[in-house]
C-alpha cells in the first residue's frame, strides 16, 4: 500500500467532492480548501496520476515520491505529444489552462470538418465537474452546443451516456423541449483527432432561474413538460434497474459522519440533522418503494438543468444521468429545488403549481404519492448532503442541504403539506 497524501485549494476539495471513490480520504479545513490523506495499492499510482494531474494547480502531491514522479513522466509525455502549442503562449497561462486550450482546438477542428463550417467565436460555459463545454459561432451565423467528457470522470459512463444521449433524441421527436443531438455515421459520442470524446447539440435559448426562484406560472409549466418527458419515456424498453433504496448503505454512510462529527465537532444544526436522520432512518418504512413506479429517468433535476423563457420551460438539459430507475425521484428533486426559498421553506403555492402541471399530463398523482417521492429522494440524497462538513463546503451542496433540512423538518406533514 502507498500512503497517499495531497493538500488542495478550495476548488480542488469542490472536483474531488464528485469523485465518490475519494470519500473516505478527504478532508475540509476552515477556509475551504483541504486534503486527501489515505492509502492506496500501489498499482493504483498510474490512475492517481493521471487524476491529480487533472486538477492542474488546485492539488499539491505532498506524498509518495512514486507519485510525484508519475506526474512528472506524464507531464513530460503531454509536453512531448503538443509540442505544436506555440512557444510562448504557455508561460502566461497555466497547464490547465494550456491543455484547455489545446483540446477546444482538437475539438474545434473536428466539428468545423464535421459541418464543413469555420467557427469565428466561442463562448465557455463554466458549470460542471471536469467536463469543457463552449457555445460555438460558425461564419454563417448558426451556434451550437459542444460539450467535451472528461474520460477520467466518464470513461466507463460513455456507453451509458451514448444511450442517454439516444434517448433524449427519441423524446426530442416526440415533441419534448430539449437539444437535437446532432449524428455523423450514426454516432452522437464523437472523437477528435487526438482522441478526446464529445457530442453536439442544438443550442437552446432561455435563462437559468435560481433555485426556489422560480414563479408559480414557470413552476407550472415545468410539471406539465416533466409530466410529458414521462409519458414519453414510457415508449423507451425497460432495462435492468440502475438504483433502490438501501437501509443498510445508508446506515453505514451515518455512521461514518457520525464518527466524523466526534472528531470535526460541528455545529449545533449539523448535530441536529443528523440525529433526525437516524430517527428517520431507524422508522422508515423501505417497502413502501416498492409501490413507485419504475422507468426511465432524468435523475438530475435541478435547476441548473433547465432554462425558461418568461412563464414556460424552454427547454430541459443534461440528460447524461439518465437511468433505468424511478420517474418519481424527478418529480421529487424539481419540486424541491423550485419550491424550497430559503427563507420561507417551502412555498405551497409553487409545490401546487408544479404538481398541478403534472396532473394535467399524469392524472391521479395524488399529494401521498408525492409526498413518498420526496421520502424517495431523501433516502437517494441525505447520506450526501447530511456530512460533518456540509458547512464547509462550496454553495450547491449547501443549497441542497437546505432542502434536505427542511424535508427532515416536516417530515410527518409531508402530505398535508402538498394536499390540494
């Protein structure tokens, strides 16, 4: 085993916040940045390599000297194979950015020689772990939307997001308000030249609203568009199922914050969360989901992932989650992201308007099986959010555990809650 030891700035901690594998090693400090501080098998130096050479200079290798010098032989391999860059242009900037600038350019390449059309602009899109994104400008005035997968975050996910990808097509046609995928050869996941993998888009217009920001009329018309994302993924087979409710993972994902907290001493409402989450945990009633039904599903449903214009949806966005699991974990995490305001809990009327809109396509969603998916959600996201050093963290998973908290809170009153 080498003991592996890396000191990281605070956006650092947020990319290795998404890595689920480096949970048990990473650690907060006050001001936001942190530490991974494990050990590893030796034959997994190649892989930490390669990954912490991806964080550029939000990481620092402190520990082994194998890895450091790992590093530096992939390092020195990558200044070999893009020795086309320009001399100069790499000392003003970082190698993140170096290598940034290298793979938009491998990318750009392909997709003029793919459209047979010269970019003249491109705009980066700053959302997201890892993945580079960027709306594209041709000369004859069209724009799309090109987003590049990082094959250390999504090497083994690219089948997975190849058939999302299919199926956010399939609904496309079927009149749901999201991307076209564009298609060469049939193929949607696209390689550049220098291997990097990515697809391209139809580029939407509309705005991001702010979680529980939403008004009651675009919180309507987002149940009416879930609602027919739904219906039309009823026509997708079913495949074997992705996710379920566990207890027993759950538990133990409590019992390590729990003994985390003995140690970090959190404050008082960290406190409280958690023994609410035992409490719940040791009375809920696990065979209650086997009623929800299965299907396929968004499965990241917050709303960063839609945009509006004026009182509708204008479009979803993001389908690569997509799984094989419950359609009421969406229903769930929209509901509360847009109904959840900081200050006042959740406000009803955008709960009703929301499940309103759904009843209009999904007749006979009654408030009980509402209020179960919400129970749904909480057993998919409390273990994520509910962490001895939530407060620690970076603002999206502070939001969430806002609407985690106040899930817990009124946990007995979740039917009178969303009753009509």
């Amino acid at each position: 085993m080498a003991h592996v030891r890396v000191e990281l700035n605070e956006e650092g901690v947020r990319k290795c916040e998404a890595e689920w594998w480096l949970a048990n090693h990473l650690h907060h400090q006050e001001d936001g940045g942190g530490w991974v501080d494990g050990h590893f098998p030796k034959r997994d130096l190649p892989f930490l390599a390669k990954f912490f050479m991806g964080l550029g200079e939000d990481a620092t290798v402190r520990q082994p000297l194998e890895l450091v010098h790992g590093m530096k032989e992939i390092l020195s391999r990558l200044m070999d194979k893009y020795a086309v860059v320009p001399a100069g242009e790499g000392s003003k900037t970082s190698e993140g950015q170096v290598m940034s600038q290298v793979i938009c350019k491998d990318i750009f390449e392909r997709v003029e020689a793919l459209f047979s059309k010269r970019i003249v602009d491109s705009e980066p899109i700053h959302r997201g772990l890892l993945n580079l994104k960027w709306i594209v400008h041709f000369a004859d005035g069209a724009s799309v939307f090109v987003k590049q997968y990082n094959q250390r975050r999504h090497g083994k996910k690219l089948p997975f997001i190849n058939m999302a990808l299919s199926i956010q097509e399939a609904v496309r046609k079927q009149g749901i308000r999201c991307p076209m995928v564009y298609s060469f050869d049939g193929k949607r996941l696209l390689t550049s030249s220098k291997g990097e993998v990515f697809a391209v888009q139809e580029k939407m217009d509309g705005e991001v609203v702010a979680p529980g920001q939403a008004t009651t009329e675009q919180m309507h018309s987002l149940g009416q568009e879930m609602g027919k994302l739904h219906k039309a993924l009823k026509q997708i087979p079913p495949v074997e199922l992705a996710w379920k409710p566990d207890r027993s993972r759950l538990l133990q994902k409590w019992n390590k914050q729990m003994a985390l907290a003995q140690v970090r001493q959190p404050s008082e409402r960290v406190m409280r969360l958690l023994h609410r989450q035992k409490q719940i945990l040791d009375r809920l009633d696990f065979s209650q989901f086997d009623r929800c039904r299965l299907g396929w599903t968004h499965w990241d449903c917050h709303f960063d992932n839609f945009l509006f214009e004026n009182k509708r949806v204008a479009a979803i966005l993001d389908f690569d989650r997509m799984r094989y699991v419950y359609p009421d974990l969406d229903v769930a995490r929209a509901l509360l992201s847009g109904s959840v305001d900081g200050q006042r809990g959740l406000v009803r009327a955008k709960a009703a308007a929301f499940l309103g809109g759904y009843r209009e396509v999904v007749p006979g969603y009654s408030a009980e099986r509402a209020a179960r998916a919400l129970r749904l959600l909480w057993t998919k996201e409390s273990g994520w959010w509910i962490t001895a050093d939530i407060e620690e963290r970076s603002a999206n998973p502070r939001r969430f555990l806002v609407e985690i908290e106040w899930l817990q809170q009124h946990w007995l009153e979740l039917d009178d809650f969303l009753g009509d």
